[in-house]
C-alpha cells in the first residue's frame, strides 16, 4: 500500500514519481527537509517543526510554499486525516524547484514541495532502557548545520561506518569537539550536570533538543550549553542523545568503552519521562501558532 503523498498542492500517493530529474533537489542537493512525529494521528511539536523550516528556507532564500504556519498546518492536517495508520513521521522536503540544469537559478523559480505521512517503528521501552552504541566519526558536513538541508551524504557515510562497526549512531567530532550525531543531538552528564553543544552554525537547532533543555532546567537540573571536548568523553557520567523519532534515547558505549555503569543514568531516566510526558500531553493540531 503506497503512502499519502502531498505535492504542490495535489494529493497523490507514493507510487507516483513526482519529481522531474532536474529539479535542484535531487541535482543540487538544494532543499530543505524536516521530520515530525505523529501518534494516533496527532502530531507533536508541529509549530516547533514549521518554524525551524520556515527559518531554513528563509537562511537559503527559497520561497515558502505555505502563506503561513495555519495553511502549513492545514496541509499536514489533511496528510494525517487521509493516512490510514495513526502512528508514524511526516517527511516535508522543499526544493528550489526544476529548471534546466546551471548553478545559477533563475529568479522567479517555483518551489517543489512535497510531504509524506510514513509508518515509523518507534523505539519500544526495553530499547528506551537499553539505550544505544556509538562510535565517533569525523564531522565532514558543510559549515551551515543550522539548516536542515537534504545535503545529508556527510551523515550518511558516518552512519554507515558506524553500522560496520556495531554501533546505532555516529557523534562528529570537529577540531576535538564533540558536535552532535548524525542524525541526533548530543548530551553529556558530568557531575550531575548537563553539557550540550550551543546553538550555533555547527549543530542543527534539535525539537527535542531545546525541549530537553527547558525540562531540564524546570526540573532544576543545571545545563551547560558549551562545546565538550572529545578527551572529556570518556569521563561521562552519562550521555544520551535526542532526535523526533528516538526521543530520549540512552548512550551506553562511546567507540567501545562504557559510559558510566553502562545503564541507563538516572538523570537520562528523569529526563526520558519528562520527555515523553510533555510529547504526548503536547500533541495535536490545537498547539499554539506562535510566531519566531
Ligand atoms: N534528524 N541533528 C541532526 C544532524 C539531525 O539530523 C537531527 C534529526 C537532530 C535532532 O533534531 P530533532 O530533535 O528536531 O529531530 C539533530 C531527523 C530526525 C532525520 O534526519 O531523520
């Protein structure tokens, strides 16, 4: 059964090939994307996902194929309506558009926009406990992170070496500090203390990320938003990293060693709950339409 598939506009599904071979996407790498979750049919921090993708669009000056975050929400309230299973993510990609083939893109180019609802096997509670393994890989990416562009090879190799090597996640390290992983936001637990990457060019603005931090702090549980070095790594009390389709989601080993006592920690544990607390209590089409 193919998937509801939203372009330009029309409803179709995914069995229909919709993009044109020279659009910029797929020549260019030139797009954005973003990723949210749903669960029985409600979607959660929908807002939060629209504004990092209207901020990316804007950083890139592609045009914004909705007039606003209400007709935005409106799309993905009819992808949802016409989605048969209540679980799953929504992928948004848009483009700069199709044109014949030049580094140049002409001025008046019309964007392609595309979403998709998809079933999505969320991680279960034995895996939420367990956590994950990870293995640090050179940050090779290119130097604007802060967009969440398609341009995603760089993520890709580093995940793939980390598969091969038996491990769920890349962490990019750059000029000896730990980044973020490759398709997730990085935290470290010292003394009690949280430690993630500030919000700059090198990391991507992560949803969960910034809820994680509020959480945190209203649970006064102190955060540092500081580069970590790479040798602090294997001094961590605890670390877990944070994306829309794993949540919370513990760091047991680093390239082999242990973290902590290899369990999930405790503040990881409080930070995991709260978590999913405020994601289901956030959910639905009613959240706030604030703007950035
Ligand atoms: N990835 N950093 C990178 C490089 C990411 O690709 C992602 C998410 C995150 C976490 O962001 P958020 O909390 O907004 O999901 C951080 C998505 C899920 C993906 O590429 O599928």
């Amino acid at each position: 059964m193919p998937d509801v598939l939203w372009c330009n506009g029309r409803f179709t599904t995914t069995a229909e090939r919709v993009i044109g071979v020279e659009d910029r996407g797929f020549q260019f790498g030139d797009a954005v994307y973003e990723v949210f979750k749903f669960t029985e049919h409600a979607p959660a921090f929908l807002s939060e996902h629209y504004r990092r993708l209207e901020r990316g669009l804007r950083e890139i000056e592609i045009g914004n194929p909705w007039r606003d975050e209400a007709s935005f929400r409106e799309t993905m309230r009819e992808i949802l309506e016409r989605t048969e299973f209540g679980d799953g993510i929504v992928y948004i990609q848009v483009t700069r558009g199709e044109e014949e083939r030049a580094h140049f893109w002409g001025e008046n180019l019309q964007p392609t926009a595309i979403a998709y609802s998809r079933r999505y096997r969320f991680p279960d509670a034995a895996r939420k406990e367990r956590g994950i393994k990870v293995m640090t890989a050179p940050d090779l990416r290119w130097k604007q992170c802060q967009v969440k562009s398609v341009n995603l090879l760089a993520n890709a190799i580093a995940k793939k070496k980390a598969q091969r090597a038996g491990a769920d996640e890349a962490i990019l390290i750059q000029d000896g500090v730990v980044r973020e992983g490759a398709s997730s936001s990085f935290f470290a637990v010292i003394d009690g203390r949280v430690i993630t990457h500030p919000l700059d060019e090198h990391v991507l603005p992560g949803v969960v990320r910034d809820r994680v931090i509020d959480l945190a702090i209203a649970a006064h549980i102190r955060v540092d938003e500081r580069p970590l070095r790479e040798a602090e790594l294997f001094h961590l009390a605890e670390a877990f990293v944070t994306s829309t389709t794993q949540g919370v989601m513990p760091v047991t080993e680093i390239d082999g060693r242990v973290v902590g006592n290899s369990r999930r920690g405790e503040v990881t544990t409080t930070l995991q709950q709260l978590f999913d607390a405020l994601e289901l209590n956030a959910r639905g089409f009613a959240g706030s339409v604030r703007s950035s």
